[in-house]
C-alpha cells in the first residue's frame, strides 16, 4: 500500500481520514469530518463534505456532491451522516445528502451501485447493494430501495416510497406507492404492470420459481379480498422463497399504500 496521491489544486481539510492508495484529482474539496477508505478515486472537482464515510475501491466522477446537508427545510444544522458503501460508481453531477434528526440521521447507500449523471439521493435513503440509478432518477428522502433494483432515467420516487428487492422502475416513470419485489413498474404515473423477468433471468432464478413469482402476480392482481389479505394467503399457500419475501413485503410496516397489479 502507498500514501494517497492529492493533485497540488485540491483542498483536503485537517482532520480528513484519507485511505492508502486513493487518487484526489484537481479542484476536489475533501471536508475536515470525512473518510476515504482505500483506493477510493475522486476524479476532479469532486466536493465530499459532512460527515462522510466513502467505502474502498469507490469512484467519483467530476461536479459531484456528496455529503452536503438536506435539502429539508426542517434541518437545523444537526450533525448527522452519509455513509456510502464499497465499490460505487458515482458519476458527474451526482448529490447525496446526508441524513436528518427526524428521519434517523443516517443516509446510507450499499455496496456496489452505480449512480449514473445527474443522480439525486436525498437525506435519510436507505439504498441496498448492486442497485443502479440511471441517468437523472430522484429518489426522494425517506425511501428504502432494496438490493439489485434498477431505477430508470428521469424517474421519481416519492418520500417514503419503499422499492422491494430486484424491482425495476421504468424511464420517465413518477412512483408514489411501495413496488413489491420483482415487480416492473412503469408510465408517467407509475403503474405496477408485471415481473422483472428479465432482471429475474439474469439473476439465474429458478423457472419453479419464476412460474411460481407469475402465478402470484395473477393472485395478487385478480383474487378476492384486500391486496393484503391476498398475500396473507399466498404466505399460507407457497412453497418460493421469492413469493415468501413478496408476501413478507406486503405485510410489513410501512409509510405508504402500495402499487398494485393493474
């Protein structure tokens, strides 16, 4: 390992915690109260600022900002955190804030995403690993999104929106309501309209379980009874994991109502 190579241009203030072998190009500003883990690479004109923790082998392209304080008329200037995991790739124009008091004060990104140009990520998210947020996707404070779920260009997701596991979110698509795991949502008014099937083949799941996810979709779309009392019953009918963790979903807590099928 080797000491970190900072271009003559760029301000890294005392108190900065800078991991062996990071790259800090021209004109970045690195912040007294932030955490480069190894090999991180900030391309150029890069601010990191708050009180940020970048993990390792993580790369930050030219104008992005991270760490800056909510966009949340509520803050009062509390101390509260951005905690961004490893191997992310966080493109030109990208912002993530860090958390607020009434939300937690913790806004936390996983392992291995990629956010593509002009990304926003708001205070208090909670985004799991291997998610990608396409070109110029919002995601509003509040919301979880889950593992491997793709968000497309121009798209919105409403505060406290939860987003399940390998769900997928159409371009120029506004969601309002959690979207189930595996769900395809899409339309300038987001509408639940299938399965990510494609995201669930590339994944290399199982065809029991994808004909088993297809047959719940057509539960949850077209049985009787309230959207929640038909997952009840698919809890008590399925033998899928997959089925069990929409289930599961749907049944947990949350701050919204849900996409349903169409």
């Amino acid at each position: 390992m080797s000491d970190p190579v900072i271009h003559p241009s760029a301000v890294v203030e005392d108190g900065a915690r800078i991991g062996p072998d990071c790259e800090i190009g021209p004109f970045c500003h690195v912040g007294p109260d932030v955490t480069l883990g190894a090999r991180c690479v900030l391309k150029s004109h890069v601010v990191v600022t708050g009180e940020t923790e970048i993990g390792e082998d993580t790369t930050i392209f030219s104008f992005a900002v991270i760490g800056e304080v909510p966009q949340d008329l509520k803050f009062r200037g509390e101390k509260t955190r951005l905690r961004v995991g490893a191997r992310n790739r966080i493109r030109e124009h990208v912002t993530m804030n860090a958390g607020t008091e009434g939300g937690g004060g913790l806004t936390r990104i996983g392992d291995d995403g990629l956010f593509m140009a002009g990304c926003h990520v708001a205070h208090d998210v909670q985004i799991g690993n291997h998610v990608i947020l396409v070109n110029n996707a919002a995601i509003a404070g509040h919301c979880i999104i889950e593992d491997e779920v793709i968000v497309g260009g121009l798209s919105g997701v409403h505060q406290f929106v939860r987003i399940g596991r390998g769900a997928i979110i159409g371009a120029v698509s506004m969601v309002t309501n959690d979207v189930i795991p595996h769900g395809l949502v899409q339309g300038p008014r987001g509408r639940l309209d299938g399965l990510n099937l494609v995201g669930l083949k590339r994944r290399g799941v199982a065809r029991s379980d994808i004909t088993a996810l297809r047959a719940a979709f057509q539960m949850l779309a077209q049985g009787e009874g309230a959207f929640a009392d038909r997952a009840r019953r698919l809890g008590e009918e399925t033998q899928s994991a997959y089925v069990r963790e929409i289930v599961s979903f749907v049944l947990a807590d949350t701050d919204r109502h849900f996409l349903t099928p169409g």
